[in-house]
C-alpha cells in the first residue's frame, strides 16, 4: 500500500549537526531576548518612580498620614 509520499530512505549527510546547530542558536536567541525583556522591564518600573510600598494602616497610630518631605526635621527647607 502506498501513501502517495515520496520515501527514499537515504541519509543526507550533515542533517543531524544543521538540526542540533539550528536548536542551540535558536535558544540563545530566546534567551537573549529573555535577558533583554528583564532588563526593559526593570528599567520601566525604574522610570515610573513609585515606592515599593505604600503604607495604608499604622499599627500603632492608626490611619497613615501624608507626609511633607519638603522640610528637614527642624522645619527648615531642604535645599
């Protein structure tokens, strides 16, 4: 019975080292480009300049306030 498919059973010499060659440069081409995207990505959260965290409920004094960074502590301007 045939299938309709050519079939020749011959090996084509280098196929196998063209193959394993195709893979490895095609993963470090995604692990390239997955260093890079960490990369942007940590220099877009570094660009958007918000805190870590924000801080909702004092424990101790309940509500947080808002706080004026505008003076040092003796009320002078910062400079």
């Amino acid at each position: 019975m045939r299938s309709g498919l050519p079939v020749n059973h011959c090996d084509v010499p280098g196929w196998s080292t063209l193959a394993a060659g195709l893979m490895f440069f095609s993963g470090v081409q995604l692990i390239s480009i997955g260093v890079l995207g960490e990369y942007l990505g940590r220099v877009y959260d570094e660009v958007k300049k918000r805190p870590l965290y924000v801080v909702a409920h004092d424990i101790n004094n309940g509500p947080a306030t808002t706080v004026n960074n505008s003076n040092d502590k003796d009320g002078t301007p910062c400079a």
